[in-house]
C-alpha cells in the first residue's frame, strides 16, 4: 500500500502526525503543499469523502485573515478554490491511504487505520 502525509511541514500536528508514523514504522511519502501545491483531484477527492467543511481549516489564521466577501456564502467550489489559492487553509494533515483518507491525527484513528 502507497501512503502519502499531505501538510505543511513546520506544523505542529504535522510534526506529531510524522513522529507517530515513524515510531509505529510506517513508511509513508510526504507531500509538502505549501511548498508544492496540491492539485483539485486531491481536494475534491477529499470533500467528496469528509465533506469540505472538514477539509477547509476555518480556524486558522490564513483564513482569518480572509476579507467578509470570501468568507460568506461558501459552499464546496468556493472552498476548493480559497484552499487551491492557499494551500495552507486545508486542513492537516490529511493521510492517503489509497482507498480512504484521514483528516486531522488522531493517534486512536491512525492505529485503527493500521491495525
């Protein structure tokens, strides 16, 4: 099975994310989409399967920041296009694990995943 880790590296539960992975030996590629980007696939794939409430990240400071106009009357499209500008207003880590993805770490959710 091919797992790739989606964030942004200097994030601390990215780094919490990544400490559990390596202490439970699971070999993983890590996609860094602040610095690379993410493509709309991987964001609708993502919506599609946990909704994009889940996917956009309301509570941090790039979308804080955002201007009234952007932050009302979202729905899914616009949400993809505010996270496909800015990268860092998705959610992380989000966890490909091929059939099924995990948003946000949860340790309880990442052993079920790998039991």
């Amino acid at each position: 099975m091919s797992i790739t880790l989606y964030g942004i590296k200097a994030c601390d539960t990215m780094k919490k994310a990544r400490t559990w992975l390596d202490e439970h030996g699971v070999s993983y590629a890590f996609h860094d989409y602040k610095a690379v980007g993410i493509d709309r696939g991987n964001l609708e794939k993502w919506c599609a399967e946990h909704g994009w409430q889940t996917v956009l990240n309301r509570a941090g400071t790039t979308f804080r920041k955002l201007d009234e106009a952007q932050k009302t009357d979202l729905d899914q499209a616009k949400a993809i296009e505010l996270m496909l500008a800015q990268p860092s207003m998705i959610k992380r880590p989000v966890l490909d694990l091929g059939a099924s993805t995990l948003v946000g770490f949860k340790p309880e959710q990442y052993a079920t995943a790998f039991a």
